[in-house]
C-alpha cells in the first residue's frame, strides 16, 4: 500500500504537537473515536507516533454510542483489538433526546454537540484523563472560522489546543494541518470500519455544507485558498480589525499631537425631530 499519504499526515500531526506542545511525556491521551474517518486517523495515527516514541505517553480510545439507528460496533471493536488499543464503548441515549429536542428540519449538530461533550468530559474526569484528543482537521477549522463571521458576526474557530470550563483537561487537535481530501485517501487506503451518523451527516441543506461547497469552489479558482485561510488564523493583525478589546483605537493620534475631548452630540436633536429637506 503507498505510504506517501500516511507519511504526510504523520508529518503534519507531529507539527502540529510540536508548535503546540500538545503532549508531553508519560500523558495519558484519551481520543475521541467516533467511528468516522477523521476519528479513525487520529487514533492511527497517534498509536503509530506512540510506537515510534516507544510508548513514551499513553493511549485509550472512547467511543460515545449514541443509540443511533443502524449502529453496529462490531467491526470498530475488532478494529481496536488487532491494533491492541485499550478501549471503552458507552452506551447513552442521547439520539432520542436530539430528535424530541430538535423541530424536524433544524439542524441537529448543537445540541447533540453539547450533550456529547458533557458526556466525553465527564468520563475523562471520573477516569483520570487530562488530555483528550480530537479528530477535526485543517478544512473543518476553516469552514468554521468562514461559518463564525457569516452566521455569527465573530471571528473565531477551532482552536488546536484549549483547557475545558473547568480547567480540568486539555482538550487537543493534533489533525488541524491535515487536509480532508489526504485523510479521506487514508481511510479509503486503511479501509477502516467506519460507522456513519444518522444525524448531522443526513443534512444537506446544513450551512456547514455550503460553506464546503462555497470554500471548494474558490479552490478551483486559487487552491491557495485554503492554506491562506488557516494561516489567517495564527496571522492575527488587531490594529487592522474593530475590537477595541485588542487594539486601543481611541486613543490613537499622530506624533506630537495631544488627545482633546471627544466631540459631544449630547446638545443634538435626536434623529426623528431632525427636518430633512429634499433638494
């Protein structure tokens, strides 16, 4: 089997553990594995790393069972067990809560988000782990950050490595260099025993596929796109943007110049009682 496709995702993944210092000796890591092909990856990938660092840190897989329709286990479990990773498969029914939940053509993904998380975390805690890994890549951090400033007037996205509300773990994101197109050849490659969502994967008419569609196709066009994008979001320039928070815009003023008061629009009409005349 050709190596080159495995050889550039392990490149990026140690990358990025590196610019980040994602894991350090003897941490306990535990990934999120989902059952789909990024998850997969991941966990491939981290045990290979774990191999070739022989076994300096280590490493569990936990998989959140939805009771989602159609959810069979059984080739993700003999999966696990002939790459000798220690595993767990919890059983929670959080697919029924998502459905009463969530009116029928709204999309599903926050709130079965949260519950997961909620779920992922709490385990980590009860069973020692400090650090939890998981799956999203270049392309996802990207969509989000295009999603963030069109749907919700921010600029932010998926940071590679952030702390939980409760400061208890350290939440990673060892794929955030790899490319979605190079992990779906590896999984095709590995041929891993995948186990689709019933969910979020059934909704086309989701905004995160048309941000997809919408990146993919400016790709055409430049395939710069896409890397400029993520480098966009370790290229952070505050004095060209409008938060106030990270740039003190008013008290800018040239050289030499002293800071007067503001003006004052107190003594104004409000806008209503302003008269306009036509011309």
């Amino acid at each position: 089997m050709p190596a080159s496709v495995e050889r550039k995702l392990l490149h990026y993944l140690k990358r990025a553990i590196c610019d980040f210092r994602m894991i350090q000796p003897r941490d306990r890591v535990m990934v999120c594995l989902s059952g789909g092909k990024d998850s997969y990856t991941l966990l491939y990938l981290l045990n290979k790393l774990r191999h070739i660092l022989h076994y300096s840190f280590d490493l569990f897989s936990f998989t959140l069972d939805q009771s989602q329709p159609g959810w069979k286990d059984a080739g993700m479990r003999t999966w696990l067990e002939d790459q000798k990773i220690p595993y767990e498969i919890l059983t929670k029914d959080t697919y029924s809560i998502v459905k009463e939940k969530v009116p029928e053509g709204s999309t599903y993904c926050s709130l079965c988000s949260r519950l997961r998380r909620g779920i992922i975390y709490s385990y980590a805690e009860q069973q020692g782990f400090k650090t939890i890994a998981l799956g999203h890549h270049r392309d996802d951090l990207i969509q989000t950050l295009l999603m963030s400033v069109l749907y919700n007037g921010q600029i932010k996205s998926m940071p590679p490595k952030l702390l939980t509300d409760s400061g208890k773990q350290l939440v990673i994101r060892p794929l955030v260099y790899c490319q979605e197109a190079d992990i779906i050849e590896f999984a095709r490659q590995q041929n891993f025993p995948i186990i689709p969502c019933n969910l979020c994967g059934s909704q086309e008419n989701m905004a995160r596929v048309r941000i997809k569609k919408l990146i993919a196709e400016l790709a055409k066009e430049n395939p710069k796109i896409p890397s400029n994008m993520l480098h966009a979001l370790s290229s952070i320039h505050p004095s060209q943007l409008m938060d106030s928070q990270f740039w003190n815009f008013k008290d800018l003023k040239p050289a030499g110049e002293e800071l007067t008061d503001t003006l004052d629009f107190s003594a104004l009409p409000e806008e209503s009682e302003i008269e306009t005349t036509k011309v």
